[in-house]
C-alpha cells in the first residue's frame, strides 16, 4: 500500500497550482483534473530529492475529512548514514514505481530489505516515525493499524531481482482490472470472453495497455482502458488481402523510391513497390532550418509502413503518415514501440514552439502509438499475404532492426542504421544474420572513414573528464537522448576510476525519460546491464546516492547546481541544437577550466560541429547568445553507425545485384561506391529524392566493362587435359571472349602459378611485371 495525505488549499499563480499547508509550507503541484477551492485533506505523490526535501506533488484525489498520514511498504534500495535517510523503492499495483527518499531511518534497514514505514512530514521533509522489516512472504504486522498489503511485482532483495507474489488485495485488483479488459474486448469483437488471452501488461500513464490474442479465431487487438473510468479503446490488428489476380510482371516487381534521406542525413523514408504491394520504410524528420517532411507526395495507396529505430530522423514523421493513410498497418520491433512513446511525444513538445512547424497533433500521436503493431527480432512474419519480413538485430541502438522483405523471387534488405560492433547498452549487428538479397539499401554515413577502438575512445573520454574534474572544472558532455547518453553514464558507472572520484554526474532534458524506458525493458539490454542490476541491486541508470552519484535533473531551477561545483553534465541535445544542453554550455564555454567533450556524430552546420573548428577566444552564437570559447573542447568517437570496414563486410554478406547508397554526403558515399571491387559487382546507385531504382535496370553511369564484370559469373569450371609433355587448362570459350578480367588476364597469354596450400593460384604475366623482374635481377646481380 502507498498513502501520503496533506491538508491544506490549492492557489493557482501565473497558471501555477501550489498546495499551501496548514503549518505555512508550500508545495508546487500538478493535477490532471480541476480541484475545487478550500481546505481540504489532499492525496498526493511526492518528488522527493537525494536529501529528502520535497519538490513537487502529484494531486490524485481530495477528502473533506481526516488527518495527514503517511503509509508505504517497499523495498530498501540506499541507505545514507551521512544524513540518516534510506530511498525506499515503491510497487503500487498499475501505476509506477515510486523511489522517495525517507529521512530519520532506522540503523537496521539495509540494500535490499523490504520494510514496512509509518512516516509524519516534518516541513518538507517525511521522517520515518515507525518502520518494520517484512520477510518474503510476510503480511502486514499486527502493530499497524490497518493492513498494509504488499504490492505485486519485482523487489530488489539480497541483491538479487526476485518475483513476488500478489496478495490478498493488489491480486484481486490485477484480476478484476483483467476480467474487466477481457469483457471489454470481447464485448466489442463480438466473441468469448474465454477465447481471449492478454499478453505483457504495461502502464500508459493512467491507462494499463495489453496485448491480447483470440485462441479460437487468431485475431490479434490491442485494449486500453482506465481502471477506475469507464474508458476502453479497442483496436484490432486485422489483415486485408489483395483480391485482384497478380500478374506475372507484378510477382517480378521490385522499384525503391527514396522519399527522404537521399545524398543527405534526415528524414529517412523509402517507398518499395515489391510485388503487388507498396511498402514504406520508416517515415522521420529533418532537423530545425529544414523542409521537415519526407517527400510523401510520391506514395500512392501504401499497404504497410514498416520502422527500422526510433530516432527522430527515422520516425518522427509516422503520425502524419498515420493520419493520412489511417488504416495502413504500421509495424515494428518492441523496443522501437516502446521508446517511440518518448520520442514522438517530445517531438510534439519541439514543435509546439513558435519556430516549429506543426506536423501533428496529439490525438495524432495517441493513435499512432496505439496503433503500433510489434514484432520480434529474428522471426519471419507475414504482414501481407505471400510478402515475408523479418527483423534483425541492427545494433545500432536498442530495439533497432535491419528489413529482409520477400515477395515470390524478389527480395530487398534496408539496414537502417547499423553497427557491427557492440556497446554498452546493445549487441553489433551479426554478419552472419544477414540473408542475400537482390536489392540493398544501406546507409553510409561513415563510408568515407574507419572508427577507432570503442574500448579506447572510452577509456580516454573517462580519462580526460577526471583531467578536468581533478582541476576543479566541470565536464558538459552534449548527448544524443537516445542510445549515447546511457552508454556514457555506464561506462562511468562502471569506472574504478570515477568510484575513486566521488564527483557528481548530472543527468538532463530528454536523456532522464529515455533511461526509464530502458530501466523498464531490462530484458532488451544486453546481458553485462542485467547482470550489474540483478547482481548488485542497483537502478541501472540513475543513483543519487551512489558511487558516483548520477542525479536526474528534474526542474530548471537545479541547473545552476548542477555547475556550482566540479561535476559531469550529460545532457541532450547531442548536437547543441537544442535541449538543456545549450543552457550549460553558455556558461561553460567561458569558463577557463571546463570542457565540453563531443561525443559522436554532428550535422555540418550544427553549433556541435562549428565548435569543434573554433580556438580559444573565437565566438559563437548559441540560442541568439554570443559566447567566447575558453574552455576545452575535444570530440571523442563513440558512433553507433558502421565505418567503412563494417558496411563493406555487409554489402559482401549480402551480395546484392543492385546497391543503393543513402543515409550520407556526397564524400561518404562516392568513396564508398569507389571502394574496392563494388563497382564490379553490383550496379551502385546513389538516388536523390524521386529517382527510382528497378531491379534489372542499368545504370546510365554503368561503363560496358563494368556491366560485363558484374554479368559475368565469379566461379567456372575449368577442365584439365593431359598429354605427353604436359597438361592443359581449358577455359570456357564464354569467359574467353566475354569477360574482360580474362582478357587482362590472358593479354601476355602467359600465366603464373603459385601452389597456395592446397589451391592453385594464376597470376597474369605483364610487360610492367616481366620489366619489373629484369630491372629486379640486375639490381640483385
């Protein structure tokens, strides 16, 4: 059970609800419904910080009657001597788990324990008045008052992340909220009740969400409801069969379209006309100062859009697709659904601002989230019928994916963003999950470069932050929200060199939501993440107590702090395009010993890349500020795309017949297409917005000797003829007249061979090489 009350009145200032108290303290409150005028006694949430002072309370209901109490029963997951206060970790059955740091606790309470508190407000602060240890299956003592029943879920405890079973209330409540949902569907689909089953269940705010299957009719829906109102939605994940005859030209059919993402970095879109159908791949955006929009002019009547990540640049046009073909199945990995709900809707917030373009709105962004289908790595699925898709693991952030679609003989591959090797929070791409296709479109945002060491490139980001820190500075350290800021707060985590520090990591803007995200998929990290949590009983992310202490910012009134002393800031954006991020690099960059430390990709003319350019003194103009460089600015390569080795090695695995080049400028992609023998063996493209790309057509650009090497077949046979004095090799006649790497090859009609273990290697003889040995010879002479 979870019970905090306060009494007191609600007063709105400058659109502002604070709660005043009866003893005179005043609270910042937030409510989801109007609250009526008068003293009342108030049921609230805390946000309570690492020192036990309350910053904030969620309103969720109002009595006229009663007095202040304070119940809870949770799972101990700090224990600060230095100021006698434990953080209590609190399961309450379908809302979300509350971590309140309590003040005055007892000596006895220990890292894992589960205990049950009785607590008074003093000020703002709760001080534990009365607490109990509960063993693992323990009820509520006799002591309290009232019963207290434990609450269903996972409880850290001995270190170890153990299942508890529901009791006596909160299991009733999980079955009657579930009964209740099963009504509901069946209800609206006009079926058993009993032929439905609900799948993983997961809190949307004040709705609970579930995934549900019918055993008898294999119908696949979606229910949302609100536990204690009398809200359902219901959505039914229905397929829809072509009803015409396919022709035989149709089976053949494979055309790419890039409707965005074309010879440059955002908005990623692909319209595939693969069989009889029209498939999208992925929808995004392109960044402030751009036509934000994909091309989706070219898109006739898609039958399925298909997302490979959830980046902004990925999918952050999907609910203006949604609302324009509202019917068209939108698919993806669990991880790319559950990250878009954080995403999307801080893409709504960017583009409520004056300088943004309003895209969609936020019915627009429900329904797309709710309808969202998902579908695991690794499997083949059939979203239309006789059209196959897979996902496979891209490893470029958590939930990312490579698309394998089949039709009949046709086949493509898009790689999305990928890596092949690992980081912190997911596996690399594995070549050998790759399948051969006709077609494959990849990006090639480093086609021009190879990474340095992951490992390395770490080692000295820690090194170089404990420079500064040593020397009284602070460390701004700009993040991609997404993926690279949870790899650099675990590779402090789990530095033996920070743990000796003890300097403060500040966490800020959209990197907080995105770590709750991943705290909650813990089973989608890799298994280093789960083992530091399950082992240690710790928060994979955030720990205001910890060693080092890594604290989320939560106000805007905190930043200052966040610089008043040596620290690290982690803050979105990556980029220094927007997000808190800039706030602490205007005072930082003034400032002779601090340092902001790039760590991965930024676009040309973004403030991330212009800074990297500038010396001491120089100036830049961040939000309209002009500021003076003084500090120490270094970038550090932690890229989650694949360098010019990692794409060549997936081109190869593929083989495809045509290659299509997107996802890069102008020099990552020609020096990838220049790149080793790709011209002889695939018909490259490098497509702008609207050119399309039919399998079995030519590029213009494709030389006749090109065209021949990549016709002709890369193995024959050759037969072998002995006679008296020797033996002969017969080549075909074909490969003789035809391919024109024999005709360089047999230009001397001498050939050299070289036993290589057990293979018989030819090599052509030359002029150039028969000069080469004679000058070779003399000089030896």
């Amino acid at each position: 059970m979870f019970k905090i009350t306060i009494r007191g009145n609600i007063k709105e200032v400058d659109n502002r609800l604070y709660l005043q108290c009866v003893d005179g303290n005043e609270f910042k409150a937030t409510s989801s419904s109007d609250s009526p005028q008068g003293n009342f006694l108030w049921e609230v949430v805390p946000s309570i910080d690492p020192h036990g002072v309350i910053q904030s309370l969620q309103i969720e209901d109002f009595a006229a009657e009663g007095e202040e109490e304070c119940l809870m029963v949770g799972t101990v997951a700090q224990v600060r001597a230095k100021n006698s206060s434990v953080q209590l970790k609190i399961k309450r059955s379908l809302k979300k788990t509350l971590r309140l740091t309590l003040l005055s606790a007892p000596d006895a309470m220990k890292p894992g324990q589960h205990w049950q508190v009785r607590c008074i407000r003093q000020g703002k602060s709760l001080l534990i008045s009365t607490a109990q240890q509960l063993e693992k299956n323990q009820d509520t003592p006799e002591s309290f008052s009232e019963p207290l029943p434990v609450t269903a879920g996972e409880v850290f405890r001995n270190g170890a992340l153990e299942e508890k079973n529901a009791k006596n209330q909160s299991e009733s409540e999980f079955l009657e909220v579930e009964k209740k949902a099963i009504a509901s569907l069946a209800a609206k689909t006009n079926s058993a009740p009993d032929s439905w089953e609900l799948k993983k269940r997961r809190v949307r705010g004040k709705f609970i969400e579930w995934d549900a299957f019918n055993k008898a009719t294999k119908e696949r829906s979606r229910i949302k409801l609100h536990p204690d109102r009398e809200e359902t939605k219901v959505w039914s994940f229905a397929q829809t069969p072509k009803t015409a005859n396919i022709s035989e030209e149709d089976k053949e059919r494979l055309i790419v379209t890039p409707l965005g993402a074309a010879r440059s970095i955002g908005a990623s879109c692909f319209q595939v006309k693969i069989g009889p159908y029209e498939v999208v791949l992925d929808c995004g955006t392109r960044p402030k100062g751009y036509d934000p929009l994909p091309a989706l002019d070219y898109l006739q009547n898609p039958d399925l859009l298909l997302v490979s990540h959830p980046h902004q640049d990925h999918i952050g046009a999907v609910p203006v697709f949604q609302a324009k073909w509202p019917a068209t199945p939108i698919i993806c990995t669990v991880g790319t659904r559950e990250i878009a709900h954080v995403m999307l809707t801080d893409c709504l917030k960017v583009q409520q601002r004056e300088d943004f373009p309003e895209l969609f709105d936020r019915n627009d962004l429900e329904r797309t989230l709710f309808k969202m289908e998902t579908a695991p790595v690794g499997v083949d699925f059939e979203p239309l019928p006789g059209l196959t898709v897979r996902f496979i693991n891209a490893g470029h952030i958590l939930g990312a994916a490579c698309i394998y679609l089949r039709y009949e003989e046709r086949s493509l591959l898009y790689t999305g963003d990928f890596h092949t090797a690992s980081s912190r929070t997911t596996t690399g791409l594995m070549l050998k999950d790759l399948p051969p296709a006709d077609m494959l479109i990849t990006e090639s945002t480093y086609g021009a470069g190879t990474h340095p060491s992951r490992k390395a490139e770490e080692t000295a980001l820690i090194e170089a932050i404990a420079s500064v820190v040593r020397a009284g500075g602070n460390v701004l350290i700009p993040a991609f929200a997404l993926g690279r800021a949870q790899e650099i707060i675990l590779a402090i985590r789990t530095s033996a060199l920070f743990h000796s520090l003890q300097i403060p990591v500040y966490v800020d803007g959209l990197v907080r939501a995105i770590c709750e995200v991943f705290r909650d998929n813990l089973d989608l990290l890799p298994g280093a993440v789960q083992n530091l949590v399950n082992q240690n009983a710790i928060e994979p992310f955030f720990d205001p107590l910890g060693t080092p202490p890594i604290i989320p910012i939560a106000r805007q009134s905190d930043r200052p702090l966040a610089m008043a002393k040596p620290s690290v800031i982690i803050a979105s954006s990556g980029m220094l395009t927007g997000g808190p991020s800039i706030y602490y690099a205007k005072t930082l960059l003034e400032r002779e010993n601090a340092a902001i430390f790039i760590s991965g990709y930024t676009d040309e003319e973004s403030p991330g890349r212009l800074l990297q350019n500038l010396s001491t003194g120089d100036e830049i103009e961040l939000d309209g500020t002009k500021v003076s460089v003084r500090a120490q600015i270094r970038r550090f390569n932690l890229s989650a795309h694949a360098d010019k080795i990692g794409l060549t090695q997936a081109i190869a695995k593929v083989a495809p017949r045509h290659l299509i080049l997107i996802h890069g400028f102008g020099n990552s992609l020609h020096e990838l297409a220049d790149s080793g023998e790709l011209k002889t063996k695939h018909f490259i493209h490098i497509p702008a917005v609207g050119d399309s790309v039919e399998y079995g057509a030519i590029p213009e650009h494709i030389s006749q000797k090109q065209l021949t090497a990549i016709e002709m077949p890369n193995e024959f046979e050759i037969t072998m003829e002995a006679e008296y004095d020797g033996a002969w090799l017969r080549v075909p006649q074909e490969v003789i007249d035809n391919d024109p790497r024999w005709q360089r090859l047999g230009d001397m009609g001498i050939l050299k061979a070289e036993w290589v273990g057990n293979k018989l290697l030819l090599k052509a003889v030359t002029q150039h090489s028969l000069h080469r040995e004679v000058v070779m010879e003399k000089a030896t002479a």
